[in-house]
C-alpha cells in the first residue's frame, strides 16, 4: 500500500528520464563529431602553436611563445595582415555601398526584378577557384579584355583628336602597386549579389507607412533615405558588414588562383593570412608556426564577431 | 447616391494609378543602371564561354569572336585531363555530404528544439561556439589526423569535416521552433516514438529549411578548395576546384584550355542555380536576414 504512490512517482520521473536518454542516444555521433572534429582541433591548433613540429608527438619541443614573437617580427607575416586588412577595408565598403544603391534600384523596378537579382547573385555561387582564372586571363597583360579595351580605347580618342583622354595599358595582377585593388574588384564582382539579396530583403521588411509617415512630414528623398531607410536597415547592415569581413579575413581560394604561377605576388602584394598560413604549413612544413598564424587569424575573428553581437543587440526602435 | 459613390471610387483608382505612375523617369533611370551593372556582372561568363570556343592561335588575336566555333577544347580538357574523375569525386564527395548534413542537422536541430533534457543549453552554446573558428585554424590538425589515421587520399578525408556544420544545427533548430507544440503532444498520445516523431511529425514540416541547408551544403561542398587541396594529394582523388587549379596552373598559357575548363566548372553550377534560383535566393534571405 504504501509502494503503490511511490511507483507511481518513480514512473512519472522515468518519463522524463526517458526524454533526455532519447535525446542523448540521439545527440551520440553528433556530439563525437563535434567534440574530435571541431573543438579538439581548435585546441589542437593553440597546442601546435607551442611546440616544434614533427610527425612523432614524443619528439617535438615545447617553445612556448616563440612562434608568436616569430610573427610578430616577421615582415612577410606583417604583409599578409596588412594585405588581408586591405582587403577588407576596399571590399567591405564598396560591396555594401554598391548592393545597397542595386538594391534600392531593384525596388524601384517592377518587371524583371527576379532576373536583375538572380544575374547579380550568379557569381556568389560559382566556384571561385574558376571565377579566379576566368579573371586572371581578363586582367593578362598581353592578351587580356581589359588591356585590349585599353587599347581600343587610345586608338578612339586619338581618332577624335582627344588623346588627353587615353588610358596606359595597365600591368594588373604583375604590378604591386595594382595587384591588390585588382583582386578586390573579383572579390566584390563575386560577392556583391550577396548584399543585394539581403539588403533587398531588408528593404521590402521595411513597411511602407514609415515612407509615408516621413513624406507627408515633408522629408526629401535623402531625408528618407537616411533617417528611415538606413536606420531600420541597421540590423541588416552590421550582419552583412561582418560577414563581408570575416570573408575578407579568409580569402584564399581567389589569391591562390589569379596569380597561380607566383601565388600571393607579386612582391607579395596580395598574399593573404590564410595563403601565408597554407604556405608555411603545406610547402615549408612549419605546422607550429603555421598555426600561430591561424590562432591569430582566429583571435582577429573572434573580437569582430564579439563586436557583431554587441551592436546588433542595440536595437532601433520607432 | 449611387453615380457618387461610383464617381468617388473612380477618382481613387485615378490617384492610385498616378502614384504608382508618379516615379516614371526614376525607373527608367533604374532600369538603365540595372541593365548596364547586369552587363558587366555576365561579362566574365560570356568572356570565359567565347574564350573556350577559339583555338591556341585565336585566343590571343584581338578577335572579339571566334571565327570557327570549335568544341575542340572541351574534347581536349575531357580527354587529356582527369576531368571525369574530378566531377565523379566531386559528386560522390557533394551528395554523401549533403546526406549526412541533412540528417544529421536536422536530427540535432530537432532535439536542441523540441526535447527536453539537462545539458540541453550547454550543448547548444558549444555547437554554437563552433561557428566562430575559421576553417584555416582547423585544417592543420584535421592534416595530422588524417596522416596518422590514413585519411589521406581517401573519400573519407575529404568528407569529414563537414559532416555536421553547426551552421546547419542552428537553422534547423529556428525551423523547428515554430511549430506547434500540440502536434507532438498529439503524436506522443498516439504512441509515436520519439524517432518517429522526429522522422514523421517534425521532418515533413520543415521543408523549405531542409531544402535551402541542402542546396547550400551541396554547393558549398562543390565548390570547396582548401581542405580537398591539402587532402587530395593524389591525382585520382582530386575534386573539380583542385582538378582545374593544378591542371590550369600547368597549361601556362593554353588560355583556351583554361577558360574550356573552367565553364566546364562553373556551368553545372550555373544550370543548378537557373533551375533553383527562388529556392536559392530565398534561402540566402532566410539564413542570412532572419539566421
């Protein structure tokens, strides 16, 4: 008699108990697969950065700090970072200021705004390794489009008696003082549909009231623009800002390929973290060291995603 | 009364119409920079595409168009290469993949929404957390463990690291999130299990988000470089990106070669995006504005 309440509790608890075996009977392989495959090599990589390498683990010394210091006087490593924040701070505000402006024109159109985005969002999608020889072949010094427009171009204005007006033949990806813009311009060729995708999105969140609320105010298109527009848009923003930085931060596919033949040159103009990372690991063997490079690559992206989520949870409100 | 009302109903459709006439030369302005920024965003393919269809001599005379259409090269690249082989591995590596991350994501994104278990929290943050290392920081190690495993060269080393993206885990927990409680309380009533819940209430119900995580592991995977370079080092394991890198790295100034091979990288990938271009799209929308 006095089991009976007891058994029923025990029973009840099982209930529970139940749940959470299923769910972790379901969690199994993917907890062993987040466990061996994300976290033990993230902490892999900072104990790497403290050791010699060798493939024998009995047989590599402990240097501590070594590497970091390495880094931190190493000049070919201050190119890379340097390189890398470039990219960043040409592609970042170009990509989000040119799929803003594309986006508010999407808008403005009716007929045919599916096909214009779909045509911007093409690049995003295809593999840039090809996208990175297509270009370097337009940007070919001899042979290229560009230079050939160029051309043309001198012959035009000269026939019309404007010669002020020619273009040099430009060097592109061999000139280090081009280089690097060059291969921003693929950056922001093959990611801008992606800003206009989201920032098209953004902007038909926006309800159309506020417009109208602001126009019978008397506000001019640039009013709207920039007291309703951007502001309601501000969540939209910071996430395609970040994301176009920490894809800057990683860019490796597009330097290793429009320049195949001096990967990163020339002079090492447009080497970037992730391709000096690559380097000094796979054709030099310095895995330690290789991946000091990668904790700080990996310090850097941490500190921009922190600061991602301190101002995206500063909301606007209306 | 009558002649009022309907004089009054056509005076507003008058000035509906005339709002929405109102911004004419403006779209006309807009149609015009669309057109001409769509121009110089297909330049490139159409470029590459005319490229591939002139011969050794005349991809490098200032002819705009080839004078001889030939398929020549893409027989070249199909024949000389291993070109077959890339896409075979590709597509081995892209679907098995895909499989894996569809079940998988789904399957942890089900339990992180809908179970009820201690830990739950501390398991979502770690996965979570995951999306913050970048794949440079974990190519070295992921290297050493394959080495020491003998990975390397196999379709297993360049599956796994993306057998379960957290990025993955993230979006199908959002999806399955939304629906309705009732509905698994009902199944639970009826003696469904707890897979079968997963399985036949919960999975059905989340298709678009299924759909966009598959297209985009899908492509991402095709179009994968650093990790199927450093895992690939044997020439019949290479996947497309690496085939046409290596194999373009050595034809120097074969230009023609090199633009037959890329289109024959970016074109599957092209037609794929023509016939899922809303899914795609709006999967974009859906991870990246609301994600």
């Amino acid at each position: 008699m006095i089991r009976e309440p007891r058994a029923k509790r025990s029973s009840r608890l099982s209930l529970t108990q139940r749940e959470a075996i299923y769910a972790y009977v379901f969690l199994l392989v993917p907890l062993v697969f987040f466990a061996t495959i994300r976290f033990y090599p993230a902490l892999q990589s900072f104990r790497l950065s403290l050791f010699t390498w060798h493939v024998d683990p009995a047989r590599r010394t402990f240097v501590g700090a070594q590497y970091y210091q390495d880094l931190l006087s190493n000049p070919v490593f201050h190119q890379a970072l340097t390189n890398t924040l470039l990219y960043a701070a040409i592609t970042v505000p170009v990509s989000i200021a040119l799929g803003l402006g594309i986006a508010i024109l999407l808008q403005a159109v009716t007929v045919g705004r599916g096909w214009y985005r779909a045509i911007y969002f093409a690049p995003y999608i295809t593999p840039a390794v090809a996208i990175a020889w297509v270009w370097g072949w337009m940007y070919n010094v001899n042979f290229g489009i560009f230079n050939r427009i160029i051309i043309e171009w001198w012959d035009f204005v000269e026939g019309i008696g404007l010669p002020w007006l020619a273009i040099d033949p430009q060097r592109f990806l061999r000139d280090p003082e081009v280089a690097l813009p060059a291969v921003a311009v693929v950056i922001i060729w093959q990611q801008l549909g992606f800003q206009v995708v989201i920032f098209l999105a953004g902007l038909q969140g926006i309800p159309r009231v506020f417009y109208e609320a602001a126009r019978i105010d008397g506000a001019n298109p640039w009013q709207l623009f920039r007291h309703v527009t951007i502001p309601l848009l501000n969540p939209v923003l910071v996430f395609a800002v970040v994301i176009t930085t920490i894809n800057a931060l990683q860019l490796f596919d597009q330097i290793v390929n429009i320049n195949f033949t001096d990967q990163g040159g020339p002079l090492g103009r447009t080497l970037s973290i992730a391709l000096y990372m690559y380097q000094e690991a796979f054709s030099r063997a310095r895995l330690g060291y290789a991946a000091a490079v990668t904790v700080v690559l990996f310090l850097i992206i941490l500190v921009i995603t922190l600061v991602q989520l301190r101002l995206t949870q500063r909301r606007v409100e209306y | 009364m009558l002649g009022e009302s309907r004089r009054l109903r056509r005076g507003l459709e008058e000035s509906v119409r005339t709002y929405r006439r109102r911004p004419n030369g403006w779209t006309i302005l807009a149609y015009v920079l669309l057109t001409l920024g769509a121009l110089l965003m297909v330049f490139p393919f159409a470029w590459m595409l005319v490229s591939s269809f002139k011969d050794a001599r005349e991809v490098l005379s200032p002819a705009i168009l080839p004078s001889q259409w030939t398929f020549a090269n893409y027989v070249e690249v199909l024949t000389r290469t291993a070109f077959p082989r890339w896409f075979m591995n590709s597509m081995i590596v892209a679907v098995l993949n895909t499989a894996s991350v569809l079940f998988f994501c789904a399957l942890v994104g089900y339990v992180l929404a809908r179970m009820r278990f201690p830990g739950k929290q501390v398991i979502f943050i770690a996965i979570l957390s995951t999306l913050m290392v970048p794949t440079e920081m974990l190519v070295i190690p992921w290297f050493v463990m394959s080495a020491q495993f003998g990975w390397i060269d196999t379709y297993w080393g360049l599956l796994f690291p993306g057998l379960i993206p957290g990025f993955g885990v993230f979006l199908m927990r959002q999806f399955f999130q939304t629906l309705p409680r009732d509905l698994f309380d009902a199944g639970r009533i009826d003696g469904v299990s707890e897979f079968g819940l997963f399985l036949r209430i919960g999975l059905p119900l989340v298709g678009p988000g299924l759909a966009a995580l598959g297209i985009f592991a899908f492509i991402g995977n095709w179009n994968a470089f650093l990790w199927p370079l450093i895992v690939a080092q044997s020439a019949s394991m290479r996947t497309v990106p690496v085939g046409i890198a290596l194999f373009s790295g050595e034809a120097g100034s074969a230009w023609h070669l090199i633009m037959a091979t890329s289109a024959l990288a970016i074109i599957p990938v092209l037609v794929v995006f023509i016939i899922f271009q809303r899914q795609i799209i709006e999967g974009v929308v859906l991870t990246g504005v609301k994600g």
